[in-house]
C-alpha cells in the first residue's frame, strides 16, 4: 500500500526561526507536490517538484526532492506569523501518474509565535 | 474567476438524507477529481473522470456514493442515505491530461446530524 508519511505533525516556532518539514513516500513516483491549507479553507498549490534533485524555492519556503531515498523537504527560512498553516506531501497514486490521482500525508500544522 | 468552484459550500443535513454537491472543474481541464478530507487527516481520494468517463473509483466510495459527470464538464458528487461518518470536507479538484498540477476547489463541507 503506498504510504506518505510527514513529520512532524505538528510544529511550533518562534518567528525568525529556520526549520524543515519532511516527507517520506513509499512509491517510486518522482513527482512530488506541495500544499498549503489555512483553517477552514481548500488546498493552495505551493511547489510541484518534478524530478530527482528538484529544488524550488518561493519566498521563504523551499522544497526539494529525492527519488532515490524517497524523500522531499519543506524548509522555512526566519518563519513569520503569515506562514501558520497545514503543509501537505502528496504524491500521485499511481507510478507515472497516468491517473493523477494524488496520495496525501496527514499535513504538519505549523503554528509561528512572535 | 476561473478556479475551480463548488456548490454548496456548506451543507447540513440529518442523518438518513441524501445531499448532492457540485464541482465546475477549470475550463477545459479534462480530468476531474473527487477527495474526502475528515478533520486533522490529509485529503483521500474518491474518485476520477476523464472527460465524461468514471475511470477510477476508491474502495473508500461505498455504494451510497455515486459520482457523475454527464457532458464531461461540471460533476456531481451524491452521498445517499447519509451517516454521521461521512461529516468531512468534500474537495474537488480539476487538472488537464499531461498536465504537472491539480488545483483545489473551495470544497464543500457537510456536517450529518
């Protein structure tokens, strides 16, 4: 069965601090999504990561992905209250994507304290 | 707007009802899908079209869930005989065949009492 795994599920940080967020997978997909959900609120597409040593970056956010170790990462350079969020992985369900349905992980609540 | 949009936003009903929600995918994005997202869980899938074609369809989509998309543009998604268990986010999302993302709808969140 193919499994997403994200850790940790929850984080508190204190602004200006520097963590990351991983994600493990157990497929062979090298394709790797992520997002961001506010409370109470749909899915915001944050990186899509297309192949191995993929890194993205977008503000202070930057996402990586290694296919042979199954890996991605979120870092989060000096947080800020703004970036209080779930993060959510996902890969796609199927090898190659031909159906594009995507598997998730249980998210990483991100909570940023002044 | 051209996202993904869902109606309604919010749904209540009781227990033994059925309810029927509404996704209008991007335009010309051919492929449309269907995820449950129950509270602190990521999004689980449910269900896919291809155009007006149900090609795929989780274990997790019992047999008082019934999806369709007759003209292979907007979908509908109906829940029968509703249970306290299927109180969840209903998100759909849209995505063009070959394409690297999947954009999110608003959702549809449904609370059974």
């Amino acid at each position: 069965e193919l499994k997403v795994e994200q850790n940790p599920l929850f984080l508190s940080m204190q602004e200006g601090k520097n963590y990351t967020i991983y994600c493990n997978y157990s497929t062979t997909s090298d394709r790797l999504y992520w997002y961001r959900q506010d409370p109470g609120k749909s899915l915001e597409s944050l990186f899509v990561l297309l192949s191995n040593g993929a890194v993205k970056q977008e503000g202070r956010l930057m996402a990586s992905l290694d296919t042979k170790a199954r890996l991605s990462t979120l870092h989060i350079t000096a947080a800020v209250h703004d970036l209080s969020a779930t993060y959510f992985c996902a890969v796609d369900g199927d090898y190659g994507g031909s159906q594009g349905n995507l598997i998730f992980g249980k998210g990483t609540k991100l909570s940023v304290k002044p | 707007d051209t996202g993904v949009s869902q109606d309604p936003r919010h749904k209540i009903t009781k227990r033994g009802q059925n309810v029927t929600f509404r996704c209008d995918p991007i335009s010309e994005h051919n492929r449309l899908y269907w995820y449950r997202q129950t509270l602190g869980q990521g999004p689980e899938f449910l269900t896919y079209f291809q155009n007006e074609a149900q090609l795929e369809k989780s274990r997790l989509l019992s047999d008082r869930f019934s999806a369709e998309r007759p003209k292979g543009s907007f979908s509908t998604l109906e829940i029968q005989r509703t249970e306290q268990g299927d109180s969840a986010m209903y998100l759909c999302a849209s995505r063009l065949t070959g394409g690297n993302e999947q954009f999110f709808g608003p959702g549809t969140r449904l609370t059974v009492l």
